[in-house]
C-alpha cells in the first residue's frame, strides 16, 4: 500500500488514549492527595504576605526614589492653572 502522508509516531487514536488515561490519573493523584494539598493552604497564605508586602509596596514614596511632594505640587499647580484658563 502507498500512503500519500507521513508516518506518524502518534496515531489520533494512540494520542487519544494517552490524553484520557493521563486525565484519568491526574484526577486520582489530585483526589488521593487533597488532603495533602488542602493542609499546605494555610502556610502558603502566610507565606503570601510576605512576599505581597515585597512586590506591592514600589510604589510608596521612599521606596522608589521619586519625590512625590514634586508630583503633588505640579498637579496642584496644573489645577490652579486650569481654573484661571476658566
């Protein structure tokens, strides 16, 4: 027989199964180890505030370097601008 494709080392139907079965065991691992993952939970939310006081706080004045009494004073300068334009 002349096949006019390329052979392929994965069928539809072998790339099928493979899917399925590895569903299939990555929701017995996930249901066996529930119990596992949920005890983490609490340690990783402790974890997390650490590290969202590191990576949330850039934008406070002293951390950043900017002088933010600058940025303040030229909005309040902008404004009083605006309204004598008016």
């Amino acid at each position: 027989m002349n096949d006019n494709h390329s052979p392929s080392a994965w069928s539809t139907y072998s790339r099928t199964v493979f899917i399925a079965s590895a569903a299939i065991a990555l929701a017995l691992i996930a249901y066996e180890h529930r119990v596992h993952v949920l005890g983490i939970l609490p340690w990783l939310l402790i974890l997390a505030c650490p590290l969202m006081h590191l990576f949330m706080h850039h934008g406070h004045g002293g951390h950043s370097g900017h002088d933010h009494a600058g940025h303040a004073a030229g909005t309040i300068q902008q404004k009083t601008k605006e309204t004598n334009d008016v």
